[in-house]
C-alpha cells in the first residue's frame, strides 16, 4: 500500500517540477518583456495584462514548488515505510 501511495506522490512531485521550472521560465520571460512597458511595476491589480503576468508567473511557481516538496518528501517517506514493511 505505501509502496503505492509513493509511486503516485512521486509522479505527481516530478509533473509539479516540471510545471515548477515552466512557471519560472514564464516568470523570467514575462518580467524582460514587460519591464519596459510597465517600469518595472509589476502587480495583481494593475491595468494592463502584461504587467499581471509576472505575478501571476511567481504566484504560480511559489505553490508548485511548495507542492513539489511537499509531495516529494511524502514519497520518500512512503517508500521507506514500504521498504522498512518488506
């Protein structure tokens, strides 16, 4: 059963880092293309589109990183209960 329950924790930690570095990327994309138009004032609540993406972007990447971690210590600790049960 943890042998189970880890394997799913540890694909979903693998899809949440993957998910993880394309939120950065997107992060670091959308601060270069919109640090002109918006001088540097990027925010949640600002008018234009382009200057919410980059906290849209680090929002994102903030809670996949936490649920990568958090999923991934999950399995590890599973798979050491499956094999310390064996």
């Amino acid at each position: 059963m943890h042998k189970r329950r880890a394997t799913i924790q540890l694909s979903i930690s693998a899809i949440l880092f993957l998910v993880s570095l394309w939120a950065l990327m997107w992060f670091f994309s959308s601060s270069s293309l919109a640090s002109g138009a918006c001088l540097n004032e990027f925010s949640l609540f600002h008018e234009d589109v382009r200057c919410r993406q980059p906290s849209i972007a680090i929002t994102l990447w903030l809670v996949t990183a936490t649920g990568n971690v958090l999923t991934l210590v999950g399995g590890v600790k599973n798979m050491r209960r499956s094999r310390s049960n064996a």
